[in-house]
C-alpha cells in the first residue's frame, strides 16, 4: 500500500499536556495530520487530543475523535483506539490506514492496526518530540520510553496482555484500571510506576497491584510480583505518595511500599 492509496487517517496520542492540554507531542502529530488532510482530503480517526488540535476539520459523520473506553474506568489504551477505530471504519467501508502515531510508537501501533484487520502504513511523523511536560512519565523522553516499553513487554505477557493494551485469551481477560500512576517509591529520587489491574474470568473478578522500579542509570524497570487486592471489591484508584502506593477501594484507604523489589502492604485505614 502506498500512501496516496489512503482511505482514512487514523491517528493516536502520546502523552497528554497539564489542565487537559494536548501537550507538544500530540500538537506536532496533529499538524502531521493536518498535513495530509489537506493533501489527500481523507476521512479523519483520532484520540480526542489530536482531535481537539484538528476539531475544524472534522465535521462529516465519517470523521471520529475517540474520547474514552467503551468500558467505564478502563484506561483508553492503544488497542482500544484501534478496535473503536475499525468498528467506526467497517460502517463506511474503509480499510487503508495511514497511521498518525508518535515515531517510537508507530511500529507497534502499525502492527497491531495490521493484526486488527486494517490495511495500514506509517506516516512520515519523524519530527514529533517528546514532551517533557507530559503527564504520562513514560512520555516524556525517549529514555523513559524505552525503558517503560521494555517492561510492559516484559510484564504483560505474564498476565495475559500484549504490551500495555487488552485482549482476551483463555477464557481470562486482563484489563488496565486506569493508566499508570508515577512517582518515586525508593527515595532515589526518580519516579517509578505503579498500577491496578483485574482478570476476569467465569470464576469472577480479581484484582491486582504491581509496580516498576526505576534504575536511573539506564532507565530499565524491574518489575515487582503482583500483590492480590481481592475479589468482588469496589476499586477506586491508586497514586504514589511519601514513597508509598495508596490505593482506594471503597471506603478503605491501603498503603504499600516496595521492600527489596517486593511489595508490601503496610496498613489498611479508613479513607477520609
């Protein structure tokens, strides 16, 4: 497939700006797609932070700015994007892609649009940077990048994921709650990560708590063992504060540290 054989740009975000801003990598990768809105004047698929840099041009019902997860309280992750994106192009019948993704980004997003059925190409995005202001940690330089996508290749595998995105296999299904939160755990004085996650199968829901240690040297991550939250519980939300993971799960606040690469519980209280 050649670019000019296009029938729809589809294009995902990296990163996210502070106070709900794009952010100066999703505005450089909508300028790409405005770029080939005006050459080509295709239909446009975009996460809802390009999509609000190209709002002007999307008007006609064929144009689509995704917004959040079909499942409420799941992280809109990468495949997510792609599996909303393909429903939305089957009613009109298109199937040549020409994927908008960050460069570090787009051979994964390319295979995986591939996987899901499109007929897809990169488009030259060569010039998007990294944010250093991004939200997302792991966003916010190519060190942190590669580092993070080096764990997720690691550790998602192990729960039945591929990278950071769902997917169904073996009668479980494992799902993100959320995005990763980050901050430091170890009093090195670089943030590391931390996440919620939940398998889901006929013997019911289980949730999980796992998070990844930063090496400031090189970046690379190791990961703990997952911690059991329990079954059938209310999950809120989890952030990094004072060196700890605090999650909240209905009205019980839990706070864990991570003690030799292995996390810990340290005590349960009642959340204020």
């Amino acid at each position: 497939m050649e670019e000019k054989e296009g029938e729809v740009i589809i294009s995902l975000s990296f990163g996210q700006g502070r106070q709900g801003a794009p952010g100066l990598s999703n505005e450089a990768l909508a300028r790409v797609v405005a770029e080939l809105d005006e050459k080509y004047d295709l239909p446009i698929v975009a996460q809802w932070e390009i999509a609000n840099c190209v709002s002007g041009r999307m008007k006609d019902p064929w144009d689509l700015a995704i917004g959040q997860h079909r499942r409420e309280g799941q992280y809109l992750d990468t495949f997510e994007v792609l599996a909303q994106a393909k429903i939305h192009c089957d009613k009109f019948g298109f199937n040549k892609a020409i994927i908008v993704a960050h460069p570090d980004h787009a051979s994964r997003v390319l295979l995986m649009a591939e996987k899901i059925g499109f007929a897809a190409l990169a488009a030259d995005a060569k010039d998007v940077p990294y944010d250093p202001d991004s939200i997302q940690e792991w966003t916010k330089s190519r060190n942190n990048f590669l580092g993070w996508n080096d764990f997720a290749a690691r550790i998602f595998p192990k729960l039945g994921v591929p990278l950071k995105d769902t997917q169904t296999g073996g009668g479980v299904k494992t799902s993100l709650i959320g995005a990763a939160v980050s901050g430091d755990l170890n009093s090195d004085k670089t943030n590391d990560y931390a996440f919620a996650f939940y398998q889901e199968s006929a013997a019911g829901k289980f949730y999980y708590l796992i998070a990844g240690i930063v090496n400031p040297a090189d970046s690379l991550i190791v990961e703990t063992p997952e911690f059991f939250l329990g079954t059938g519980i209310d999950f809120k939300s989890v952030k990094i504060e004072n060196n700890e993971i605090i999650t909240e799960i209905s009205n019980d606040c839990r706070k864990f540290k991570v003690d030799a690469n292995v996390l810990k519980e340290i005590h349960g209280e009642k959340a204020d």
